[in-house]
C-alpha cells in the first residue's frame, strides 16, 4: 500500500501496511532509535511524518532487506548515511517502474 502522497501525517496502521510490518515493530523502532520521533496527541495515537517515515525507511532497509542487526543499522546510518539514502532512492525508483510496468501489463 502507498501512502498518500502530500500528506502531514500518517497514522502506525497506514506506515505498517505501507513496510508490511506489525504496528508493535514500528513502536519497537522507535525505542531503538531515537531518529523516529512521531507526533502524539492527547490520547497518545502516533502520527508519521515524511521525516520518520524516511527513518523507518532506511532502517527497513538495512534490518529487513539487507540483514543487519538493530546495531548494524544503527552504526551504518551513523557512518554513512548519504550511501543508504542513495539505495533508498535506487529502490523506491525501482518499485515505482515495477508498478508502472504492472499497470502496463493489466491495461493490454
């Protein structure tokens, strides 16, 4: 599922199903790194912004994708995180020309 784009906030369930990850794994996240910093309201429900969701992006990744522990992740983004933005952005252009291909494919 895509977010929607231009959106200020999201909510946990809308960033899970967006990464495919339990809601509890966002929330462990963001005790494990203290780059994720959603907003809160009174009751305490979390909003995303594009800012953590970016953060939940690289740390995604880095444990899910490419097998690094929480540690691993942590020091790799510490250490060079201009490396991991740059395979963030080679993998989102990748899934949006796998989605245009897709589209293609059901409209012949």
């Amino acid at each position: 599922m895509a977010l929607t784009p231009g959106k200020l906030y999201h909510s946990i369930s809308e960033v899970s199903d967006h990464f495919n990850v339990a809601p509890s794994l966002l929330r462990y996240w963001e005790s494990e790194f203290s780059t994720i910093k959603p907003k809160r309201n009174a009751k305490g429900t979390r909003f995303y912004t594009e800012k953590d969701i970016k953060e939940i992006g690289r740390i995604f990744l880095l444990v899910k994708e490419k097998g690094f522990t929480l540690q691993g992740a942590k020091n790799r983004i510490k250490k060079n995180k201009p490396k991991v933005n740059s395979d963030l952005q080679v993998i989102e252009k990748l899934e949006n020309i796998k989605e245009f291909l897709t589209m293609l494919k059901h409209n012949l």
